[in-house]
C-alpha cells in the first residue's frame, strides 16, 4: 500500500503541491491523472524519497521509502527512462542495479525476457530507441520482484503492441496483489487499465475515485432507446432525476439518470415496444477535461472553424 498524508512541496513562496491525502491500495491499478504543471512529478519524487516534502509524509508498504534496506525488492519506479549509462549494454546496466541488492543474474535475464529484450540485453543502450529504452525502464522497475510499482509515462514512445504488453503487464500485476500506480496523459489507456484514479490540478486533489463513478458524476453515462413510441415513454421517463432527450432519430432517446433495467420495465409495464436498449459508457477524456478544466496550465481558445483570408 502507498500512502501519503498531507503531502505538500514549496519552493520560495510557490506551493507546487497543496496537502495531498490518497491511499494506492494492492490489487488495483490506480491512475495518477493532472494537467501539466498539476504536481505529479514532484508527487512521485517525493514518494520515493527523491525530493524532501516541505510539510506531511508519505509511506510505502507502511515505511517511508527511504528506510526500506532493499528498495528495489520493495519498490519498483520508472520516472526517466533514459536517465542511464548510454556506453552500457541493457544487460549490464540490469546486472548492475542487481548487484546492489544481491539480485541473481537469472533474474535479470527473466526481466530481459518479460520486456521483449532478450535479442538486444547486448547493444548498447545508446543505441536504443524510445520505445526500447522504455522497455528496459520496466525491466529495471521489475528487477527486484517488487510489491509495488510506481511507474511514470509507461507507454511513452511505446509502438501499439508494446502498449498492449503494458495494459496485460500492469493488470496482472495488480491480479497479483501488487500496488501498482501509473501516471499518464493517455485517457484512453486509463480507461482501459485503471480500476482507480487519484486526479490532481495545481497541486490540489481534486477527486479520489473509479473511474465508472467519475464517468457517471460526469453525467456521460446514459441508455439509448429506440422505440417508436419515443414521445410516450419519455413522458413516463422524465423526472425524479431522470431525463430522456430526444436523438439523433425521431424513435429515438438518450437517458440519463436510469439504467436499462429501469427503462424496460417501464416500458414493459406501459407495453411499449422496444427496438433497441443499448448502455452508453461515457468518455473518461470528457469526465477528465471537465473536472480538471480551472487547473490547466494553458488553455486554448474555441477551434478555428476557418482559415484567415
């Protein structure tokens, strides 16, 4: 489990990180998500005991990082993948992390392998790519067999089968019962990996959530109903926090407020055909963009809807 209490980082009179409380519980994939300029990068340094916090404290598996004997057997981080000796070969940059915590080589060669590096463990790393670079971060993150995970921007320069390998990776891992926490700009992943979110906007927490319940407060969960009695079901619909609008079809109605169930017993009870009953889930980008709009950095005017003459 990864624990902060009243996390908070100043530098001169600027507060980069305000107070922060959240719980990284094991067993669960949690997504870190903020803008840029949110504080997840100082957040992270100082969970590992890289930056000092200005006032609160964080724990990882019930210690602060920095007295765990063997960090790498306990923790697992990647925050720069390319933060490595570019003359060493992958291979040996493994080995030499291993060393220090009495790792055997057969360990570096199975995280060689789990990475997809087998084939390069003797380039040398400056001859890498991104993507490869970014595979040896995870290796490394792995190394020590670790019952948590912090990982930074994991699919950053990954190609597509790459970041298939991370989502099954990160999800069997947290099948495990490992804590596992992934900071990314990548809603469409989170969507599809994360069980968890921890979601901060200028240093701020701004919702400790799932991310169906974040979607749903959103309003962006809602039922499509086609039926060609649209206008009748939407008068028994409409109220006690329901809503039915019409759409895109004159049969047909966007709900929100009321699941499937609710809307065909409904409509079974008035006898009213349906020809369709369709669940939409909402966007987690959406969800996101509005929760976390006042804390952008940079925002940016409407679309152009024209070139200038």
């Amino acid at each position: 489990m990864i624990r902060a209490y009243d996390l908070t980082k100043r530098y001169g009179d600027t507060t980069v990180v305000h107070g922060l409380d959240f719980t990284v519980r094991p067993g669960t994939v949690t997504g870190f998500l903020g803008p840029n300029g949110a504080g997840k990068s100082t957040t992270l340094r100082m969970l590992l005991g890289l930056d000092a916090p200005t006032h609160g404290r964080s724990t990882i598996g019930g210690r602060d990082y920095t007295t765990h004997p063997a960090p790498l057997t306990e923790v697992g981080a990647l925050l720069e993948a390319r933060a490595v000796h570019p003359g060493r070969t992958a291979f040996h940059h493994l080995m030499a992390l291993a060393h220090t915590h009495g790792i055997p080589r057969s360990r570096v060669e199975h995280v060689l392998d789990l990475a997809g590096l087998t084939d390069v463990a003797h380039r040398r790393i400056k001859g890498f790519s991104l993507g490869m670079g970014q595979r040896l971060g995870i290796a490394a993150a792995l190394l020590g067999d670790p019952a948590h995970l912090v990982l930074d921007e994991p699919v950053n320069g990954l190609d597509p089968e790459g970041v298939l390998w991370i989502r099954n990776l990160l999800t069997s891992l947290a099948a495990q019962g490992r804590t596992v926490l992934v900071s990314s700009h990548l809603m469409s992943e989170m969507a599809l990996t994360a069980d968890h979110l921890v979601i901060i906007g200028r240093g701020r927490l701004l919702a400790d959530t799932t991310v169906a319940e974040l979607i749903r407060a959103a309003g962006g969960a809602s039922v499509k109903v086609v039926t060609p009695q649209a206008t009748t079901l939407r008068d028994l619909l409409t109220g006690r926090n329901v809503t039915a609008e019409p759409g895109a079809a004159g049969d047909e109605l966007v709900v929100h407020g009321a699941d499937a169930a609710t809307i065909g017993r409904i409509a079974a009870a008035h006898t009213i055909t349906l020809h369709e009953l369709t669940p939409q889930t909402g966007s987690l980008e959406r969800a996101f963009m509005e929760l976390t709009q006042e804390s952008a950095e940079y925002r940016t005017a409407a679309p152009l809807t024209g070139a200038a003459a």
